[in-house]
C-alpha cells in the first residue's frame, strides 16, 4: 500500500505544488490507513463510468 500511496503523492507535490501546500501543510498526503473492497459481478467497463460518473472537485 506504501508504494501504491508514495508514487501519486510524489507526482502530485512536483505538478501542482502550490494547489497541493494550500491544503496539505505537512510531508504526507495520505494516513496510514486504507480501504479494500470487492465489486464482484461488476466488469472493469462498468466500474469505470461509475468512477468517471462521480463528481469531481473544483
């Protein structure tokens, strides 16, 4: 989970550094915590519009 965490905060910090420390005042950006679930009976493409059908942030 550390890697799969690491990689897009990294990315994130280097692409949009001011966006990112306007609301993130430390070195992480991610707890160390996660989440697991299953979408069993659900195939890729679907699980894909529903993702793409959430609301997105200003």
């Amino acid at each position: 989970m550390t890697s799969l965490k690491t990689r897009p905060s990294r990315y994130l910090r280097k692409e949009f550094p001011d966006r990112v420390n306007k609301f993130y005042h430390k070195d992480v950006l991610w707890n160390g915590s996660y989440f697991i679930a299953s979408c069993g009976g659900v195939t890729v493409e679907m699980l894909k519009k529903y993702v793409e059908s959430q609301n997105k942030p200003d």
